[in-house]
C-alpha cells in the first residue's frame, strides 16, 4: 500500500492543498493523510505555538503512515514545503513533492502589485471578488508576531538540513507568487541533491499553486511525478 502525507503552510489549513489531495484520491487508491498543524485551521490559535510543535506533530503523522505502508510520499506546500523536506532527511520517504515552497518567503514585487490589486478594488467597492483580499486579511489579523517569528525560525532551522534531501523531489511553483519569491524554487533545486528532481515553474499561478487556474496539470504531473 501507498501514503501520501500533504502538508499545509503556516497560518493555513489543509484546505491549501484540497484540491491536489481530492486528485490523488480520485486517480489512485493511496491512503491521504492532511494533519492540522499545531495553532493552524480555519481559527488560528498560534500564540505560544513554537516551530518544534509542528515538526514533531509533522514527525508522528509521518510515523503513523510509515508503519502501515511500504510506500510514503511526502508532499508540502509553503511552510509544508520546509517540514516536508525536513522530514525527508529524517526518515526512509519515498518521494518529495515541493509546492510554492518558503525557503526564502516575501516576493516584493509581486506583493506591491497584489496590494495594488486591493486597493483599486477596495476603492471600486469590490474587495469581496478579491481573492488576496478574501483570504488573507483575516489571517493577518489573527496571526501575532511571535508565529511569524517562529516561522522565520524553522526556515532558518531546515535550509541547511537541504542539502540531506537525496529522494527523488518534484518542486513546482507559481510565476507570480507574491509570497515565496521565485529564487525559492532555484535555490531548492540547486540546493537538494537528489539524483532525480525536477522544476516547473505553473504559469499565471499565485502562491496557491492548489488553487490555480493551471492546477489540473500540475496534479498530472505531480502523480506522473509519484507513479514512475
């Protein structure tokens, strides 16, 4: 039997990576694990929540799916993407599917042109069609200083642990994500030494690769990608 455990990003939910995750279970009969990170889902409760949480809380639902599977894949979006990799140099995972993942994080030029997009939007009166606007506002209010702080610390825990990633890892990400720069992607790339690893860069995608308008031929790649 196969498992795919799919991690979501920080401040997010396993909703980030549904639509993947709905593709996988349609076209296979692998078993899908999509754990909440710790303080993480629809109610962010992140005060007094550190990155050593997530790894461990990441670690044991890995565990579960590697003591009843002879395959695991291992697959994360953003943050995720950091825990995944991490998890990968941890433990005997099969393959390592990296979406949008944060191994650097804010696209400055990107974001201004996003945040252009909802002020003309907010100023039209049209901020509930504004996807960015919907999304994120809430999580900005919610999210203290402390967590981003954390977060900031598990990059800088896992980015040099990359080089330990020696599985075959699919990375993918959007070219007009506002989030993760696109030099996150090439470093990852450049970085892992897997043998086996690929890059592809989803057109007119933002940070929620998922969620895109291409995302249906990403899915095809990604379980061609897992299949071979």
């Amino acid at each position: 039997m196969t498992a795919c455990l799919c991690i979501h990003g920080f401040t997010g939910s396993p909703n980030e990576v549904m639509p993947l995750v709905k593709f996988i279970e349609q076209n296979t009969d692998w078993e899908v694990s999509i754990p909440t990170l710790p303080g993480h889902g629809e109610n962010l409760q992140l005060k007094g929540i550190s990155y050593h949480e997530w790894l461990v809380y990441a670690e044991k639902e890995l565990e579960k799916l590697l003591n009843t599977h002879e395959k695991v894949y291992v697959i994360g979006f953003s943050m995720g993407g950091l825990i995944a990799s991490y998890l990968t140099t941890q433990y005997p995972v099969d393959k390592l599917i990296l979406l949008s993942a944060a191994a650097y994080y804010i696209n400055p030029r990107q974001l201004g042109k996003d945040i252009t997009k909802i002020v003309l939007d907010l100023v039209k009166g049209k901020q509930s069609e504004n996807e960015l606007y919907i999304r994120y506002t809430n999580k900005i209010k919610n999210t203290p200083l402390a967590a981003a702080i954390q977060f900031r610390k598990l990059v800088r825990y896992v980015r040099p642990k990359l080089p330990e990633v020696q599985i075959p890892t699919f990375i993918a990400q959007g070219d007009s994500d506002g989030i993760v720069p696109l030099k996150s992607a090439a470093y990852l790339y450049n970085t892992i030494r897997a043998e086996q690893k690929r890059i592809i860069y989803v057109k007119d995608s933002k940070h929620l690769i998922c969620h895109s308008d291409s995302s249906q031929h990403l899915f095809e790649e990604i379980l061609a990608f897992l299949k071979v």
